[in-house]
C-alpha cells in the first residue's frame, strides 16, 4: 500500500500537536497524489561559492513558516526563551530555512540532502524547480550524500509518484542509520511528538530509504564517503546523523546537518533540547563538541536550517555557546 502525508503543514502540526495537543497529522493513505514538477521558479534563491577547485551553490530548499520556537527549546523555561527571543529580535514563531548544498567537483555534481520533495509543506520542496533555474536537471546529479533521514532531508528522494527524482545518482548513508530506520523495531522513545507523528517519521524514513537500497553505499565512522567528502559522526539528533567535511585544495566547510538548528537558540545554548532529537543528552554533547571545533578552528560552516544561504562562522561566546557569523 502506498501511504504519502498530504502535502500541509507536516512539521508545524506535527510540533504544535507536541507542543499544545492540538491537531494531529493527517495521513492521505492508499492515494499518491498526482502532482505534477512546479515549473522552474523565477525567484529561485541560489548563492554560489568557491571552495578550492569546487563550485559550491547554495540552494534553498523552501521553508517552515510559523515553527514554534519553543520547539527548539524543550527544557528552557518560558522566561529564559523568551530573553533570547528578544535578543534576538525573534518573536514566539520562526521561519525555519531548508538549505541544500550542491558540489561540482569538475566531474561530478554532489547534492547533501534532498530536502522535502513531496512530503511536507508547500512552502519546502523547491530543489528542483530551483536547480532547473540553475539549467539542472535531475538526472545530472551523480551522487546524494544523506545525512540522516528526517523527511526534510530525504523527502525529495521521492518525485510525486514515488519513485527516485534523482535516477542517476549514487546515494550514500551511514549504515547506523540506514540500519536505525530500517530494523523491524524502530523506537523513539525520546522524541517529544505523539506516537502517530512518531510513526509518521519512522515511515517516511523507511519508504525513502527503501528506494535507494539497491543504489545505497552505507558508510561507517569517520572517512571519506567521496573524493574531498568526509563523514563526522553527529549522533543525538538521530542515532547516525554525520556531519560532512568538505575539502578542495586548502579550502574546507563542514555540513552540520542537523547538529544546530537556530542560530540563536541552539548556538547561544547549545544544551537546550529541540523536540526532535532522539537522544537529547547525546545531542547536546555532539552539538557542543562539533561547534567548539568549528569556532576553534575558524572553520567556515554550512548550515542546513540557518537564514539562507547558511554559510558562515561561529565565534564563542563569552557566556557559553556561540555567535553566528554570516558571511553575507
Ligand atoms: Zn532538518
């Protein structure tokens, strides 16, 4: 049977039903809509950069309008949220950006992540009518790296009938979370969502990540999953999330995945919990020790959920935690 989520507000219900009990997700089962691609968007964002002999873009994905930030926050008080909301200008709802990076090495075109394709909102799932506006196309990408399996990141594995959007490429997940996902008992007893959202993501997860099990390489540990593309295991938010360091020449970026989400509530506080993370005490640690190396380091960053187009530098803060340096 073929089950898709209607194409609504996925991850706003799904934490506001967390978060005020509210209304739950509604699933559309046994029909896949028949939606056809959106024609190449005339404000499509793009940003593009060099990274030693890569051609980098930047390109948004879409996003998640009216996110509580609460959401981000799970074990602040609604007095030490609310202090940050105002430093940060920020009101009670954030608009969540989904940035996809694409790399042109000179002989292939690496997309990390997919974004949402079909799954979510109608606000995300824009990468590719965006990369047509780039002049490319689908079949032109050779290789998706997946950082982990959250509908916003592999949903546009998918085109609307269900099939693969992108048929040429190689794809490449850890094998802790392929393996997470795909065992006979998934369990996320520390995601702060009901149980039907939980099975929602457990689904989704499992239907994108079928797909591909005949084109997948699953890497393990540290290392290169490509030429100038190595894996830093991030595991919290999900049990085999990687961050991915991308290196040409003397130039690097890491890609945090889902470390960080805001880049004012989690870089001020890195131990402050997004709903979210399946192992929330394991994410904080990740999320601090990554962020420390990258600030330490004057890495520049790449950042998947941050105001687009989410490249930038971390400086430390003198409190704890971490400012957000966009580089434009
Ligand atoms: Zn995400």
């Amino acid at each position: 049977m073929k089950t898709k989520v209607s194409r609504r507000t996925f991850l706003t219900s799904a934490i506001g039903a967390a978060i005020a009990s509210t209304v739950p997700l509604a699933w559309k089962s046994s029909v896949v809509a028949q939606q056809t691609q959106s024609a190449p968007s005339s404000n499509a964002k793009f940003y593009r950069f060099k990274l030693g002999n890569f051609q980098m873009t930047s390109i948004e994905d879409g996003v998640f309008l009216n996110m509580p930030a609460k959401a981000f926050a799970g074990n602040a008080t609604p007095a030490q949220l609310n202090e940050v909301l105002q430093q940060g200008s920020q009101s009670e709802t954030l608009t969540l950006n989904c940035n996809i990076l694409l790399v042109d090495t000179g002989t292939e075109k690496v997309l990390i992540d997919a974004g949402s394709g079909f799954l979510t909102e109608p606000t995300a799932g824009k990468l590719i009518s965006n990369l047509q506006t780039l002049e490319i196309k689908p079949t032109d990408i050779d290789a998706i790296i997946i950082t982990h399996a959250h509908v916003d990141h592999v949903g546009g594995l998918l085109n609307s009938t269900g099939a693969l959007a992108f048929p040429q490429a190689r794809y490449f997940v850890s094998k802790a979370e392929y393996d997470f996902w795909t065992s006979p008992e998934v369990n996320l007893p520390n995601v702060q969502v009901d149980e039907k959202t939980k099975q929602q993501f457990i689904s989704i997860a499992q239907k994108c990540l079928g797909a591909i099990q005949n084109k997948v390489t699953r890497f393990e540990g540290e290392g290169e999953i490509l030429p100038g593309f190595y894996a830093i295991p991030a595991p919290g938010h999900t049990p085999g999330q990687v961050a991915i360091r991308i290196v040409s020449g003397n130039e690097s970026i890491i890609h945090t995945a889902d470390v960080v989400h805001t880049h004012t509530i989690n870089l001020w506080h890195p131990n402050w919990q997004p709903i979210f993370d399946a192992d929330p005490d394991q994410a904080a640690a990740t999320r601090q020790q990554i962020l420390s190396a990258i600030a330490d380091h004057r890495q520049l960053m790449y950042a998947y959920h941050f105001p687009f187009p989410g490249i930038g530098y971390l400086k430390s803060r003198a409190e704890e935690g971490f400012e957000w340096q966009p580089i434009k």
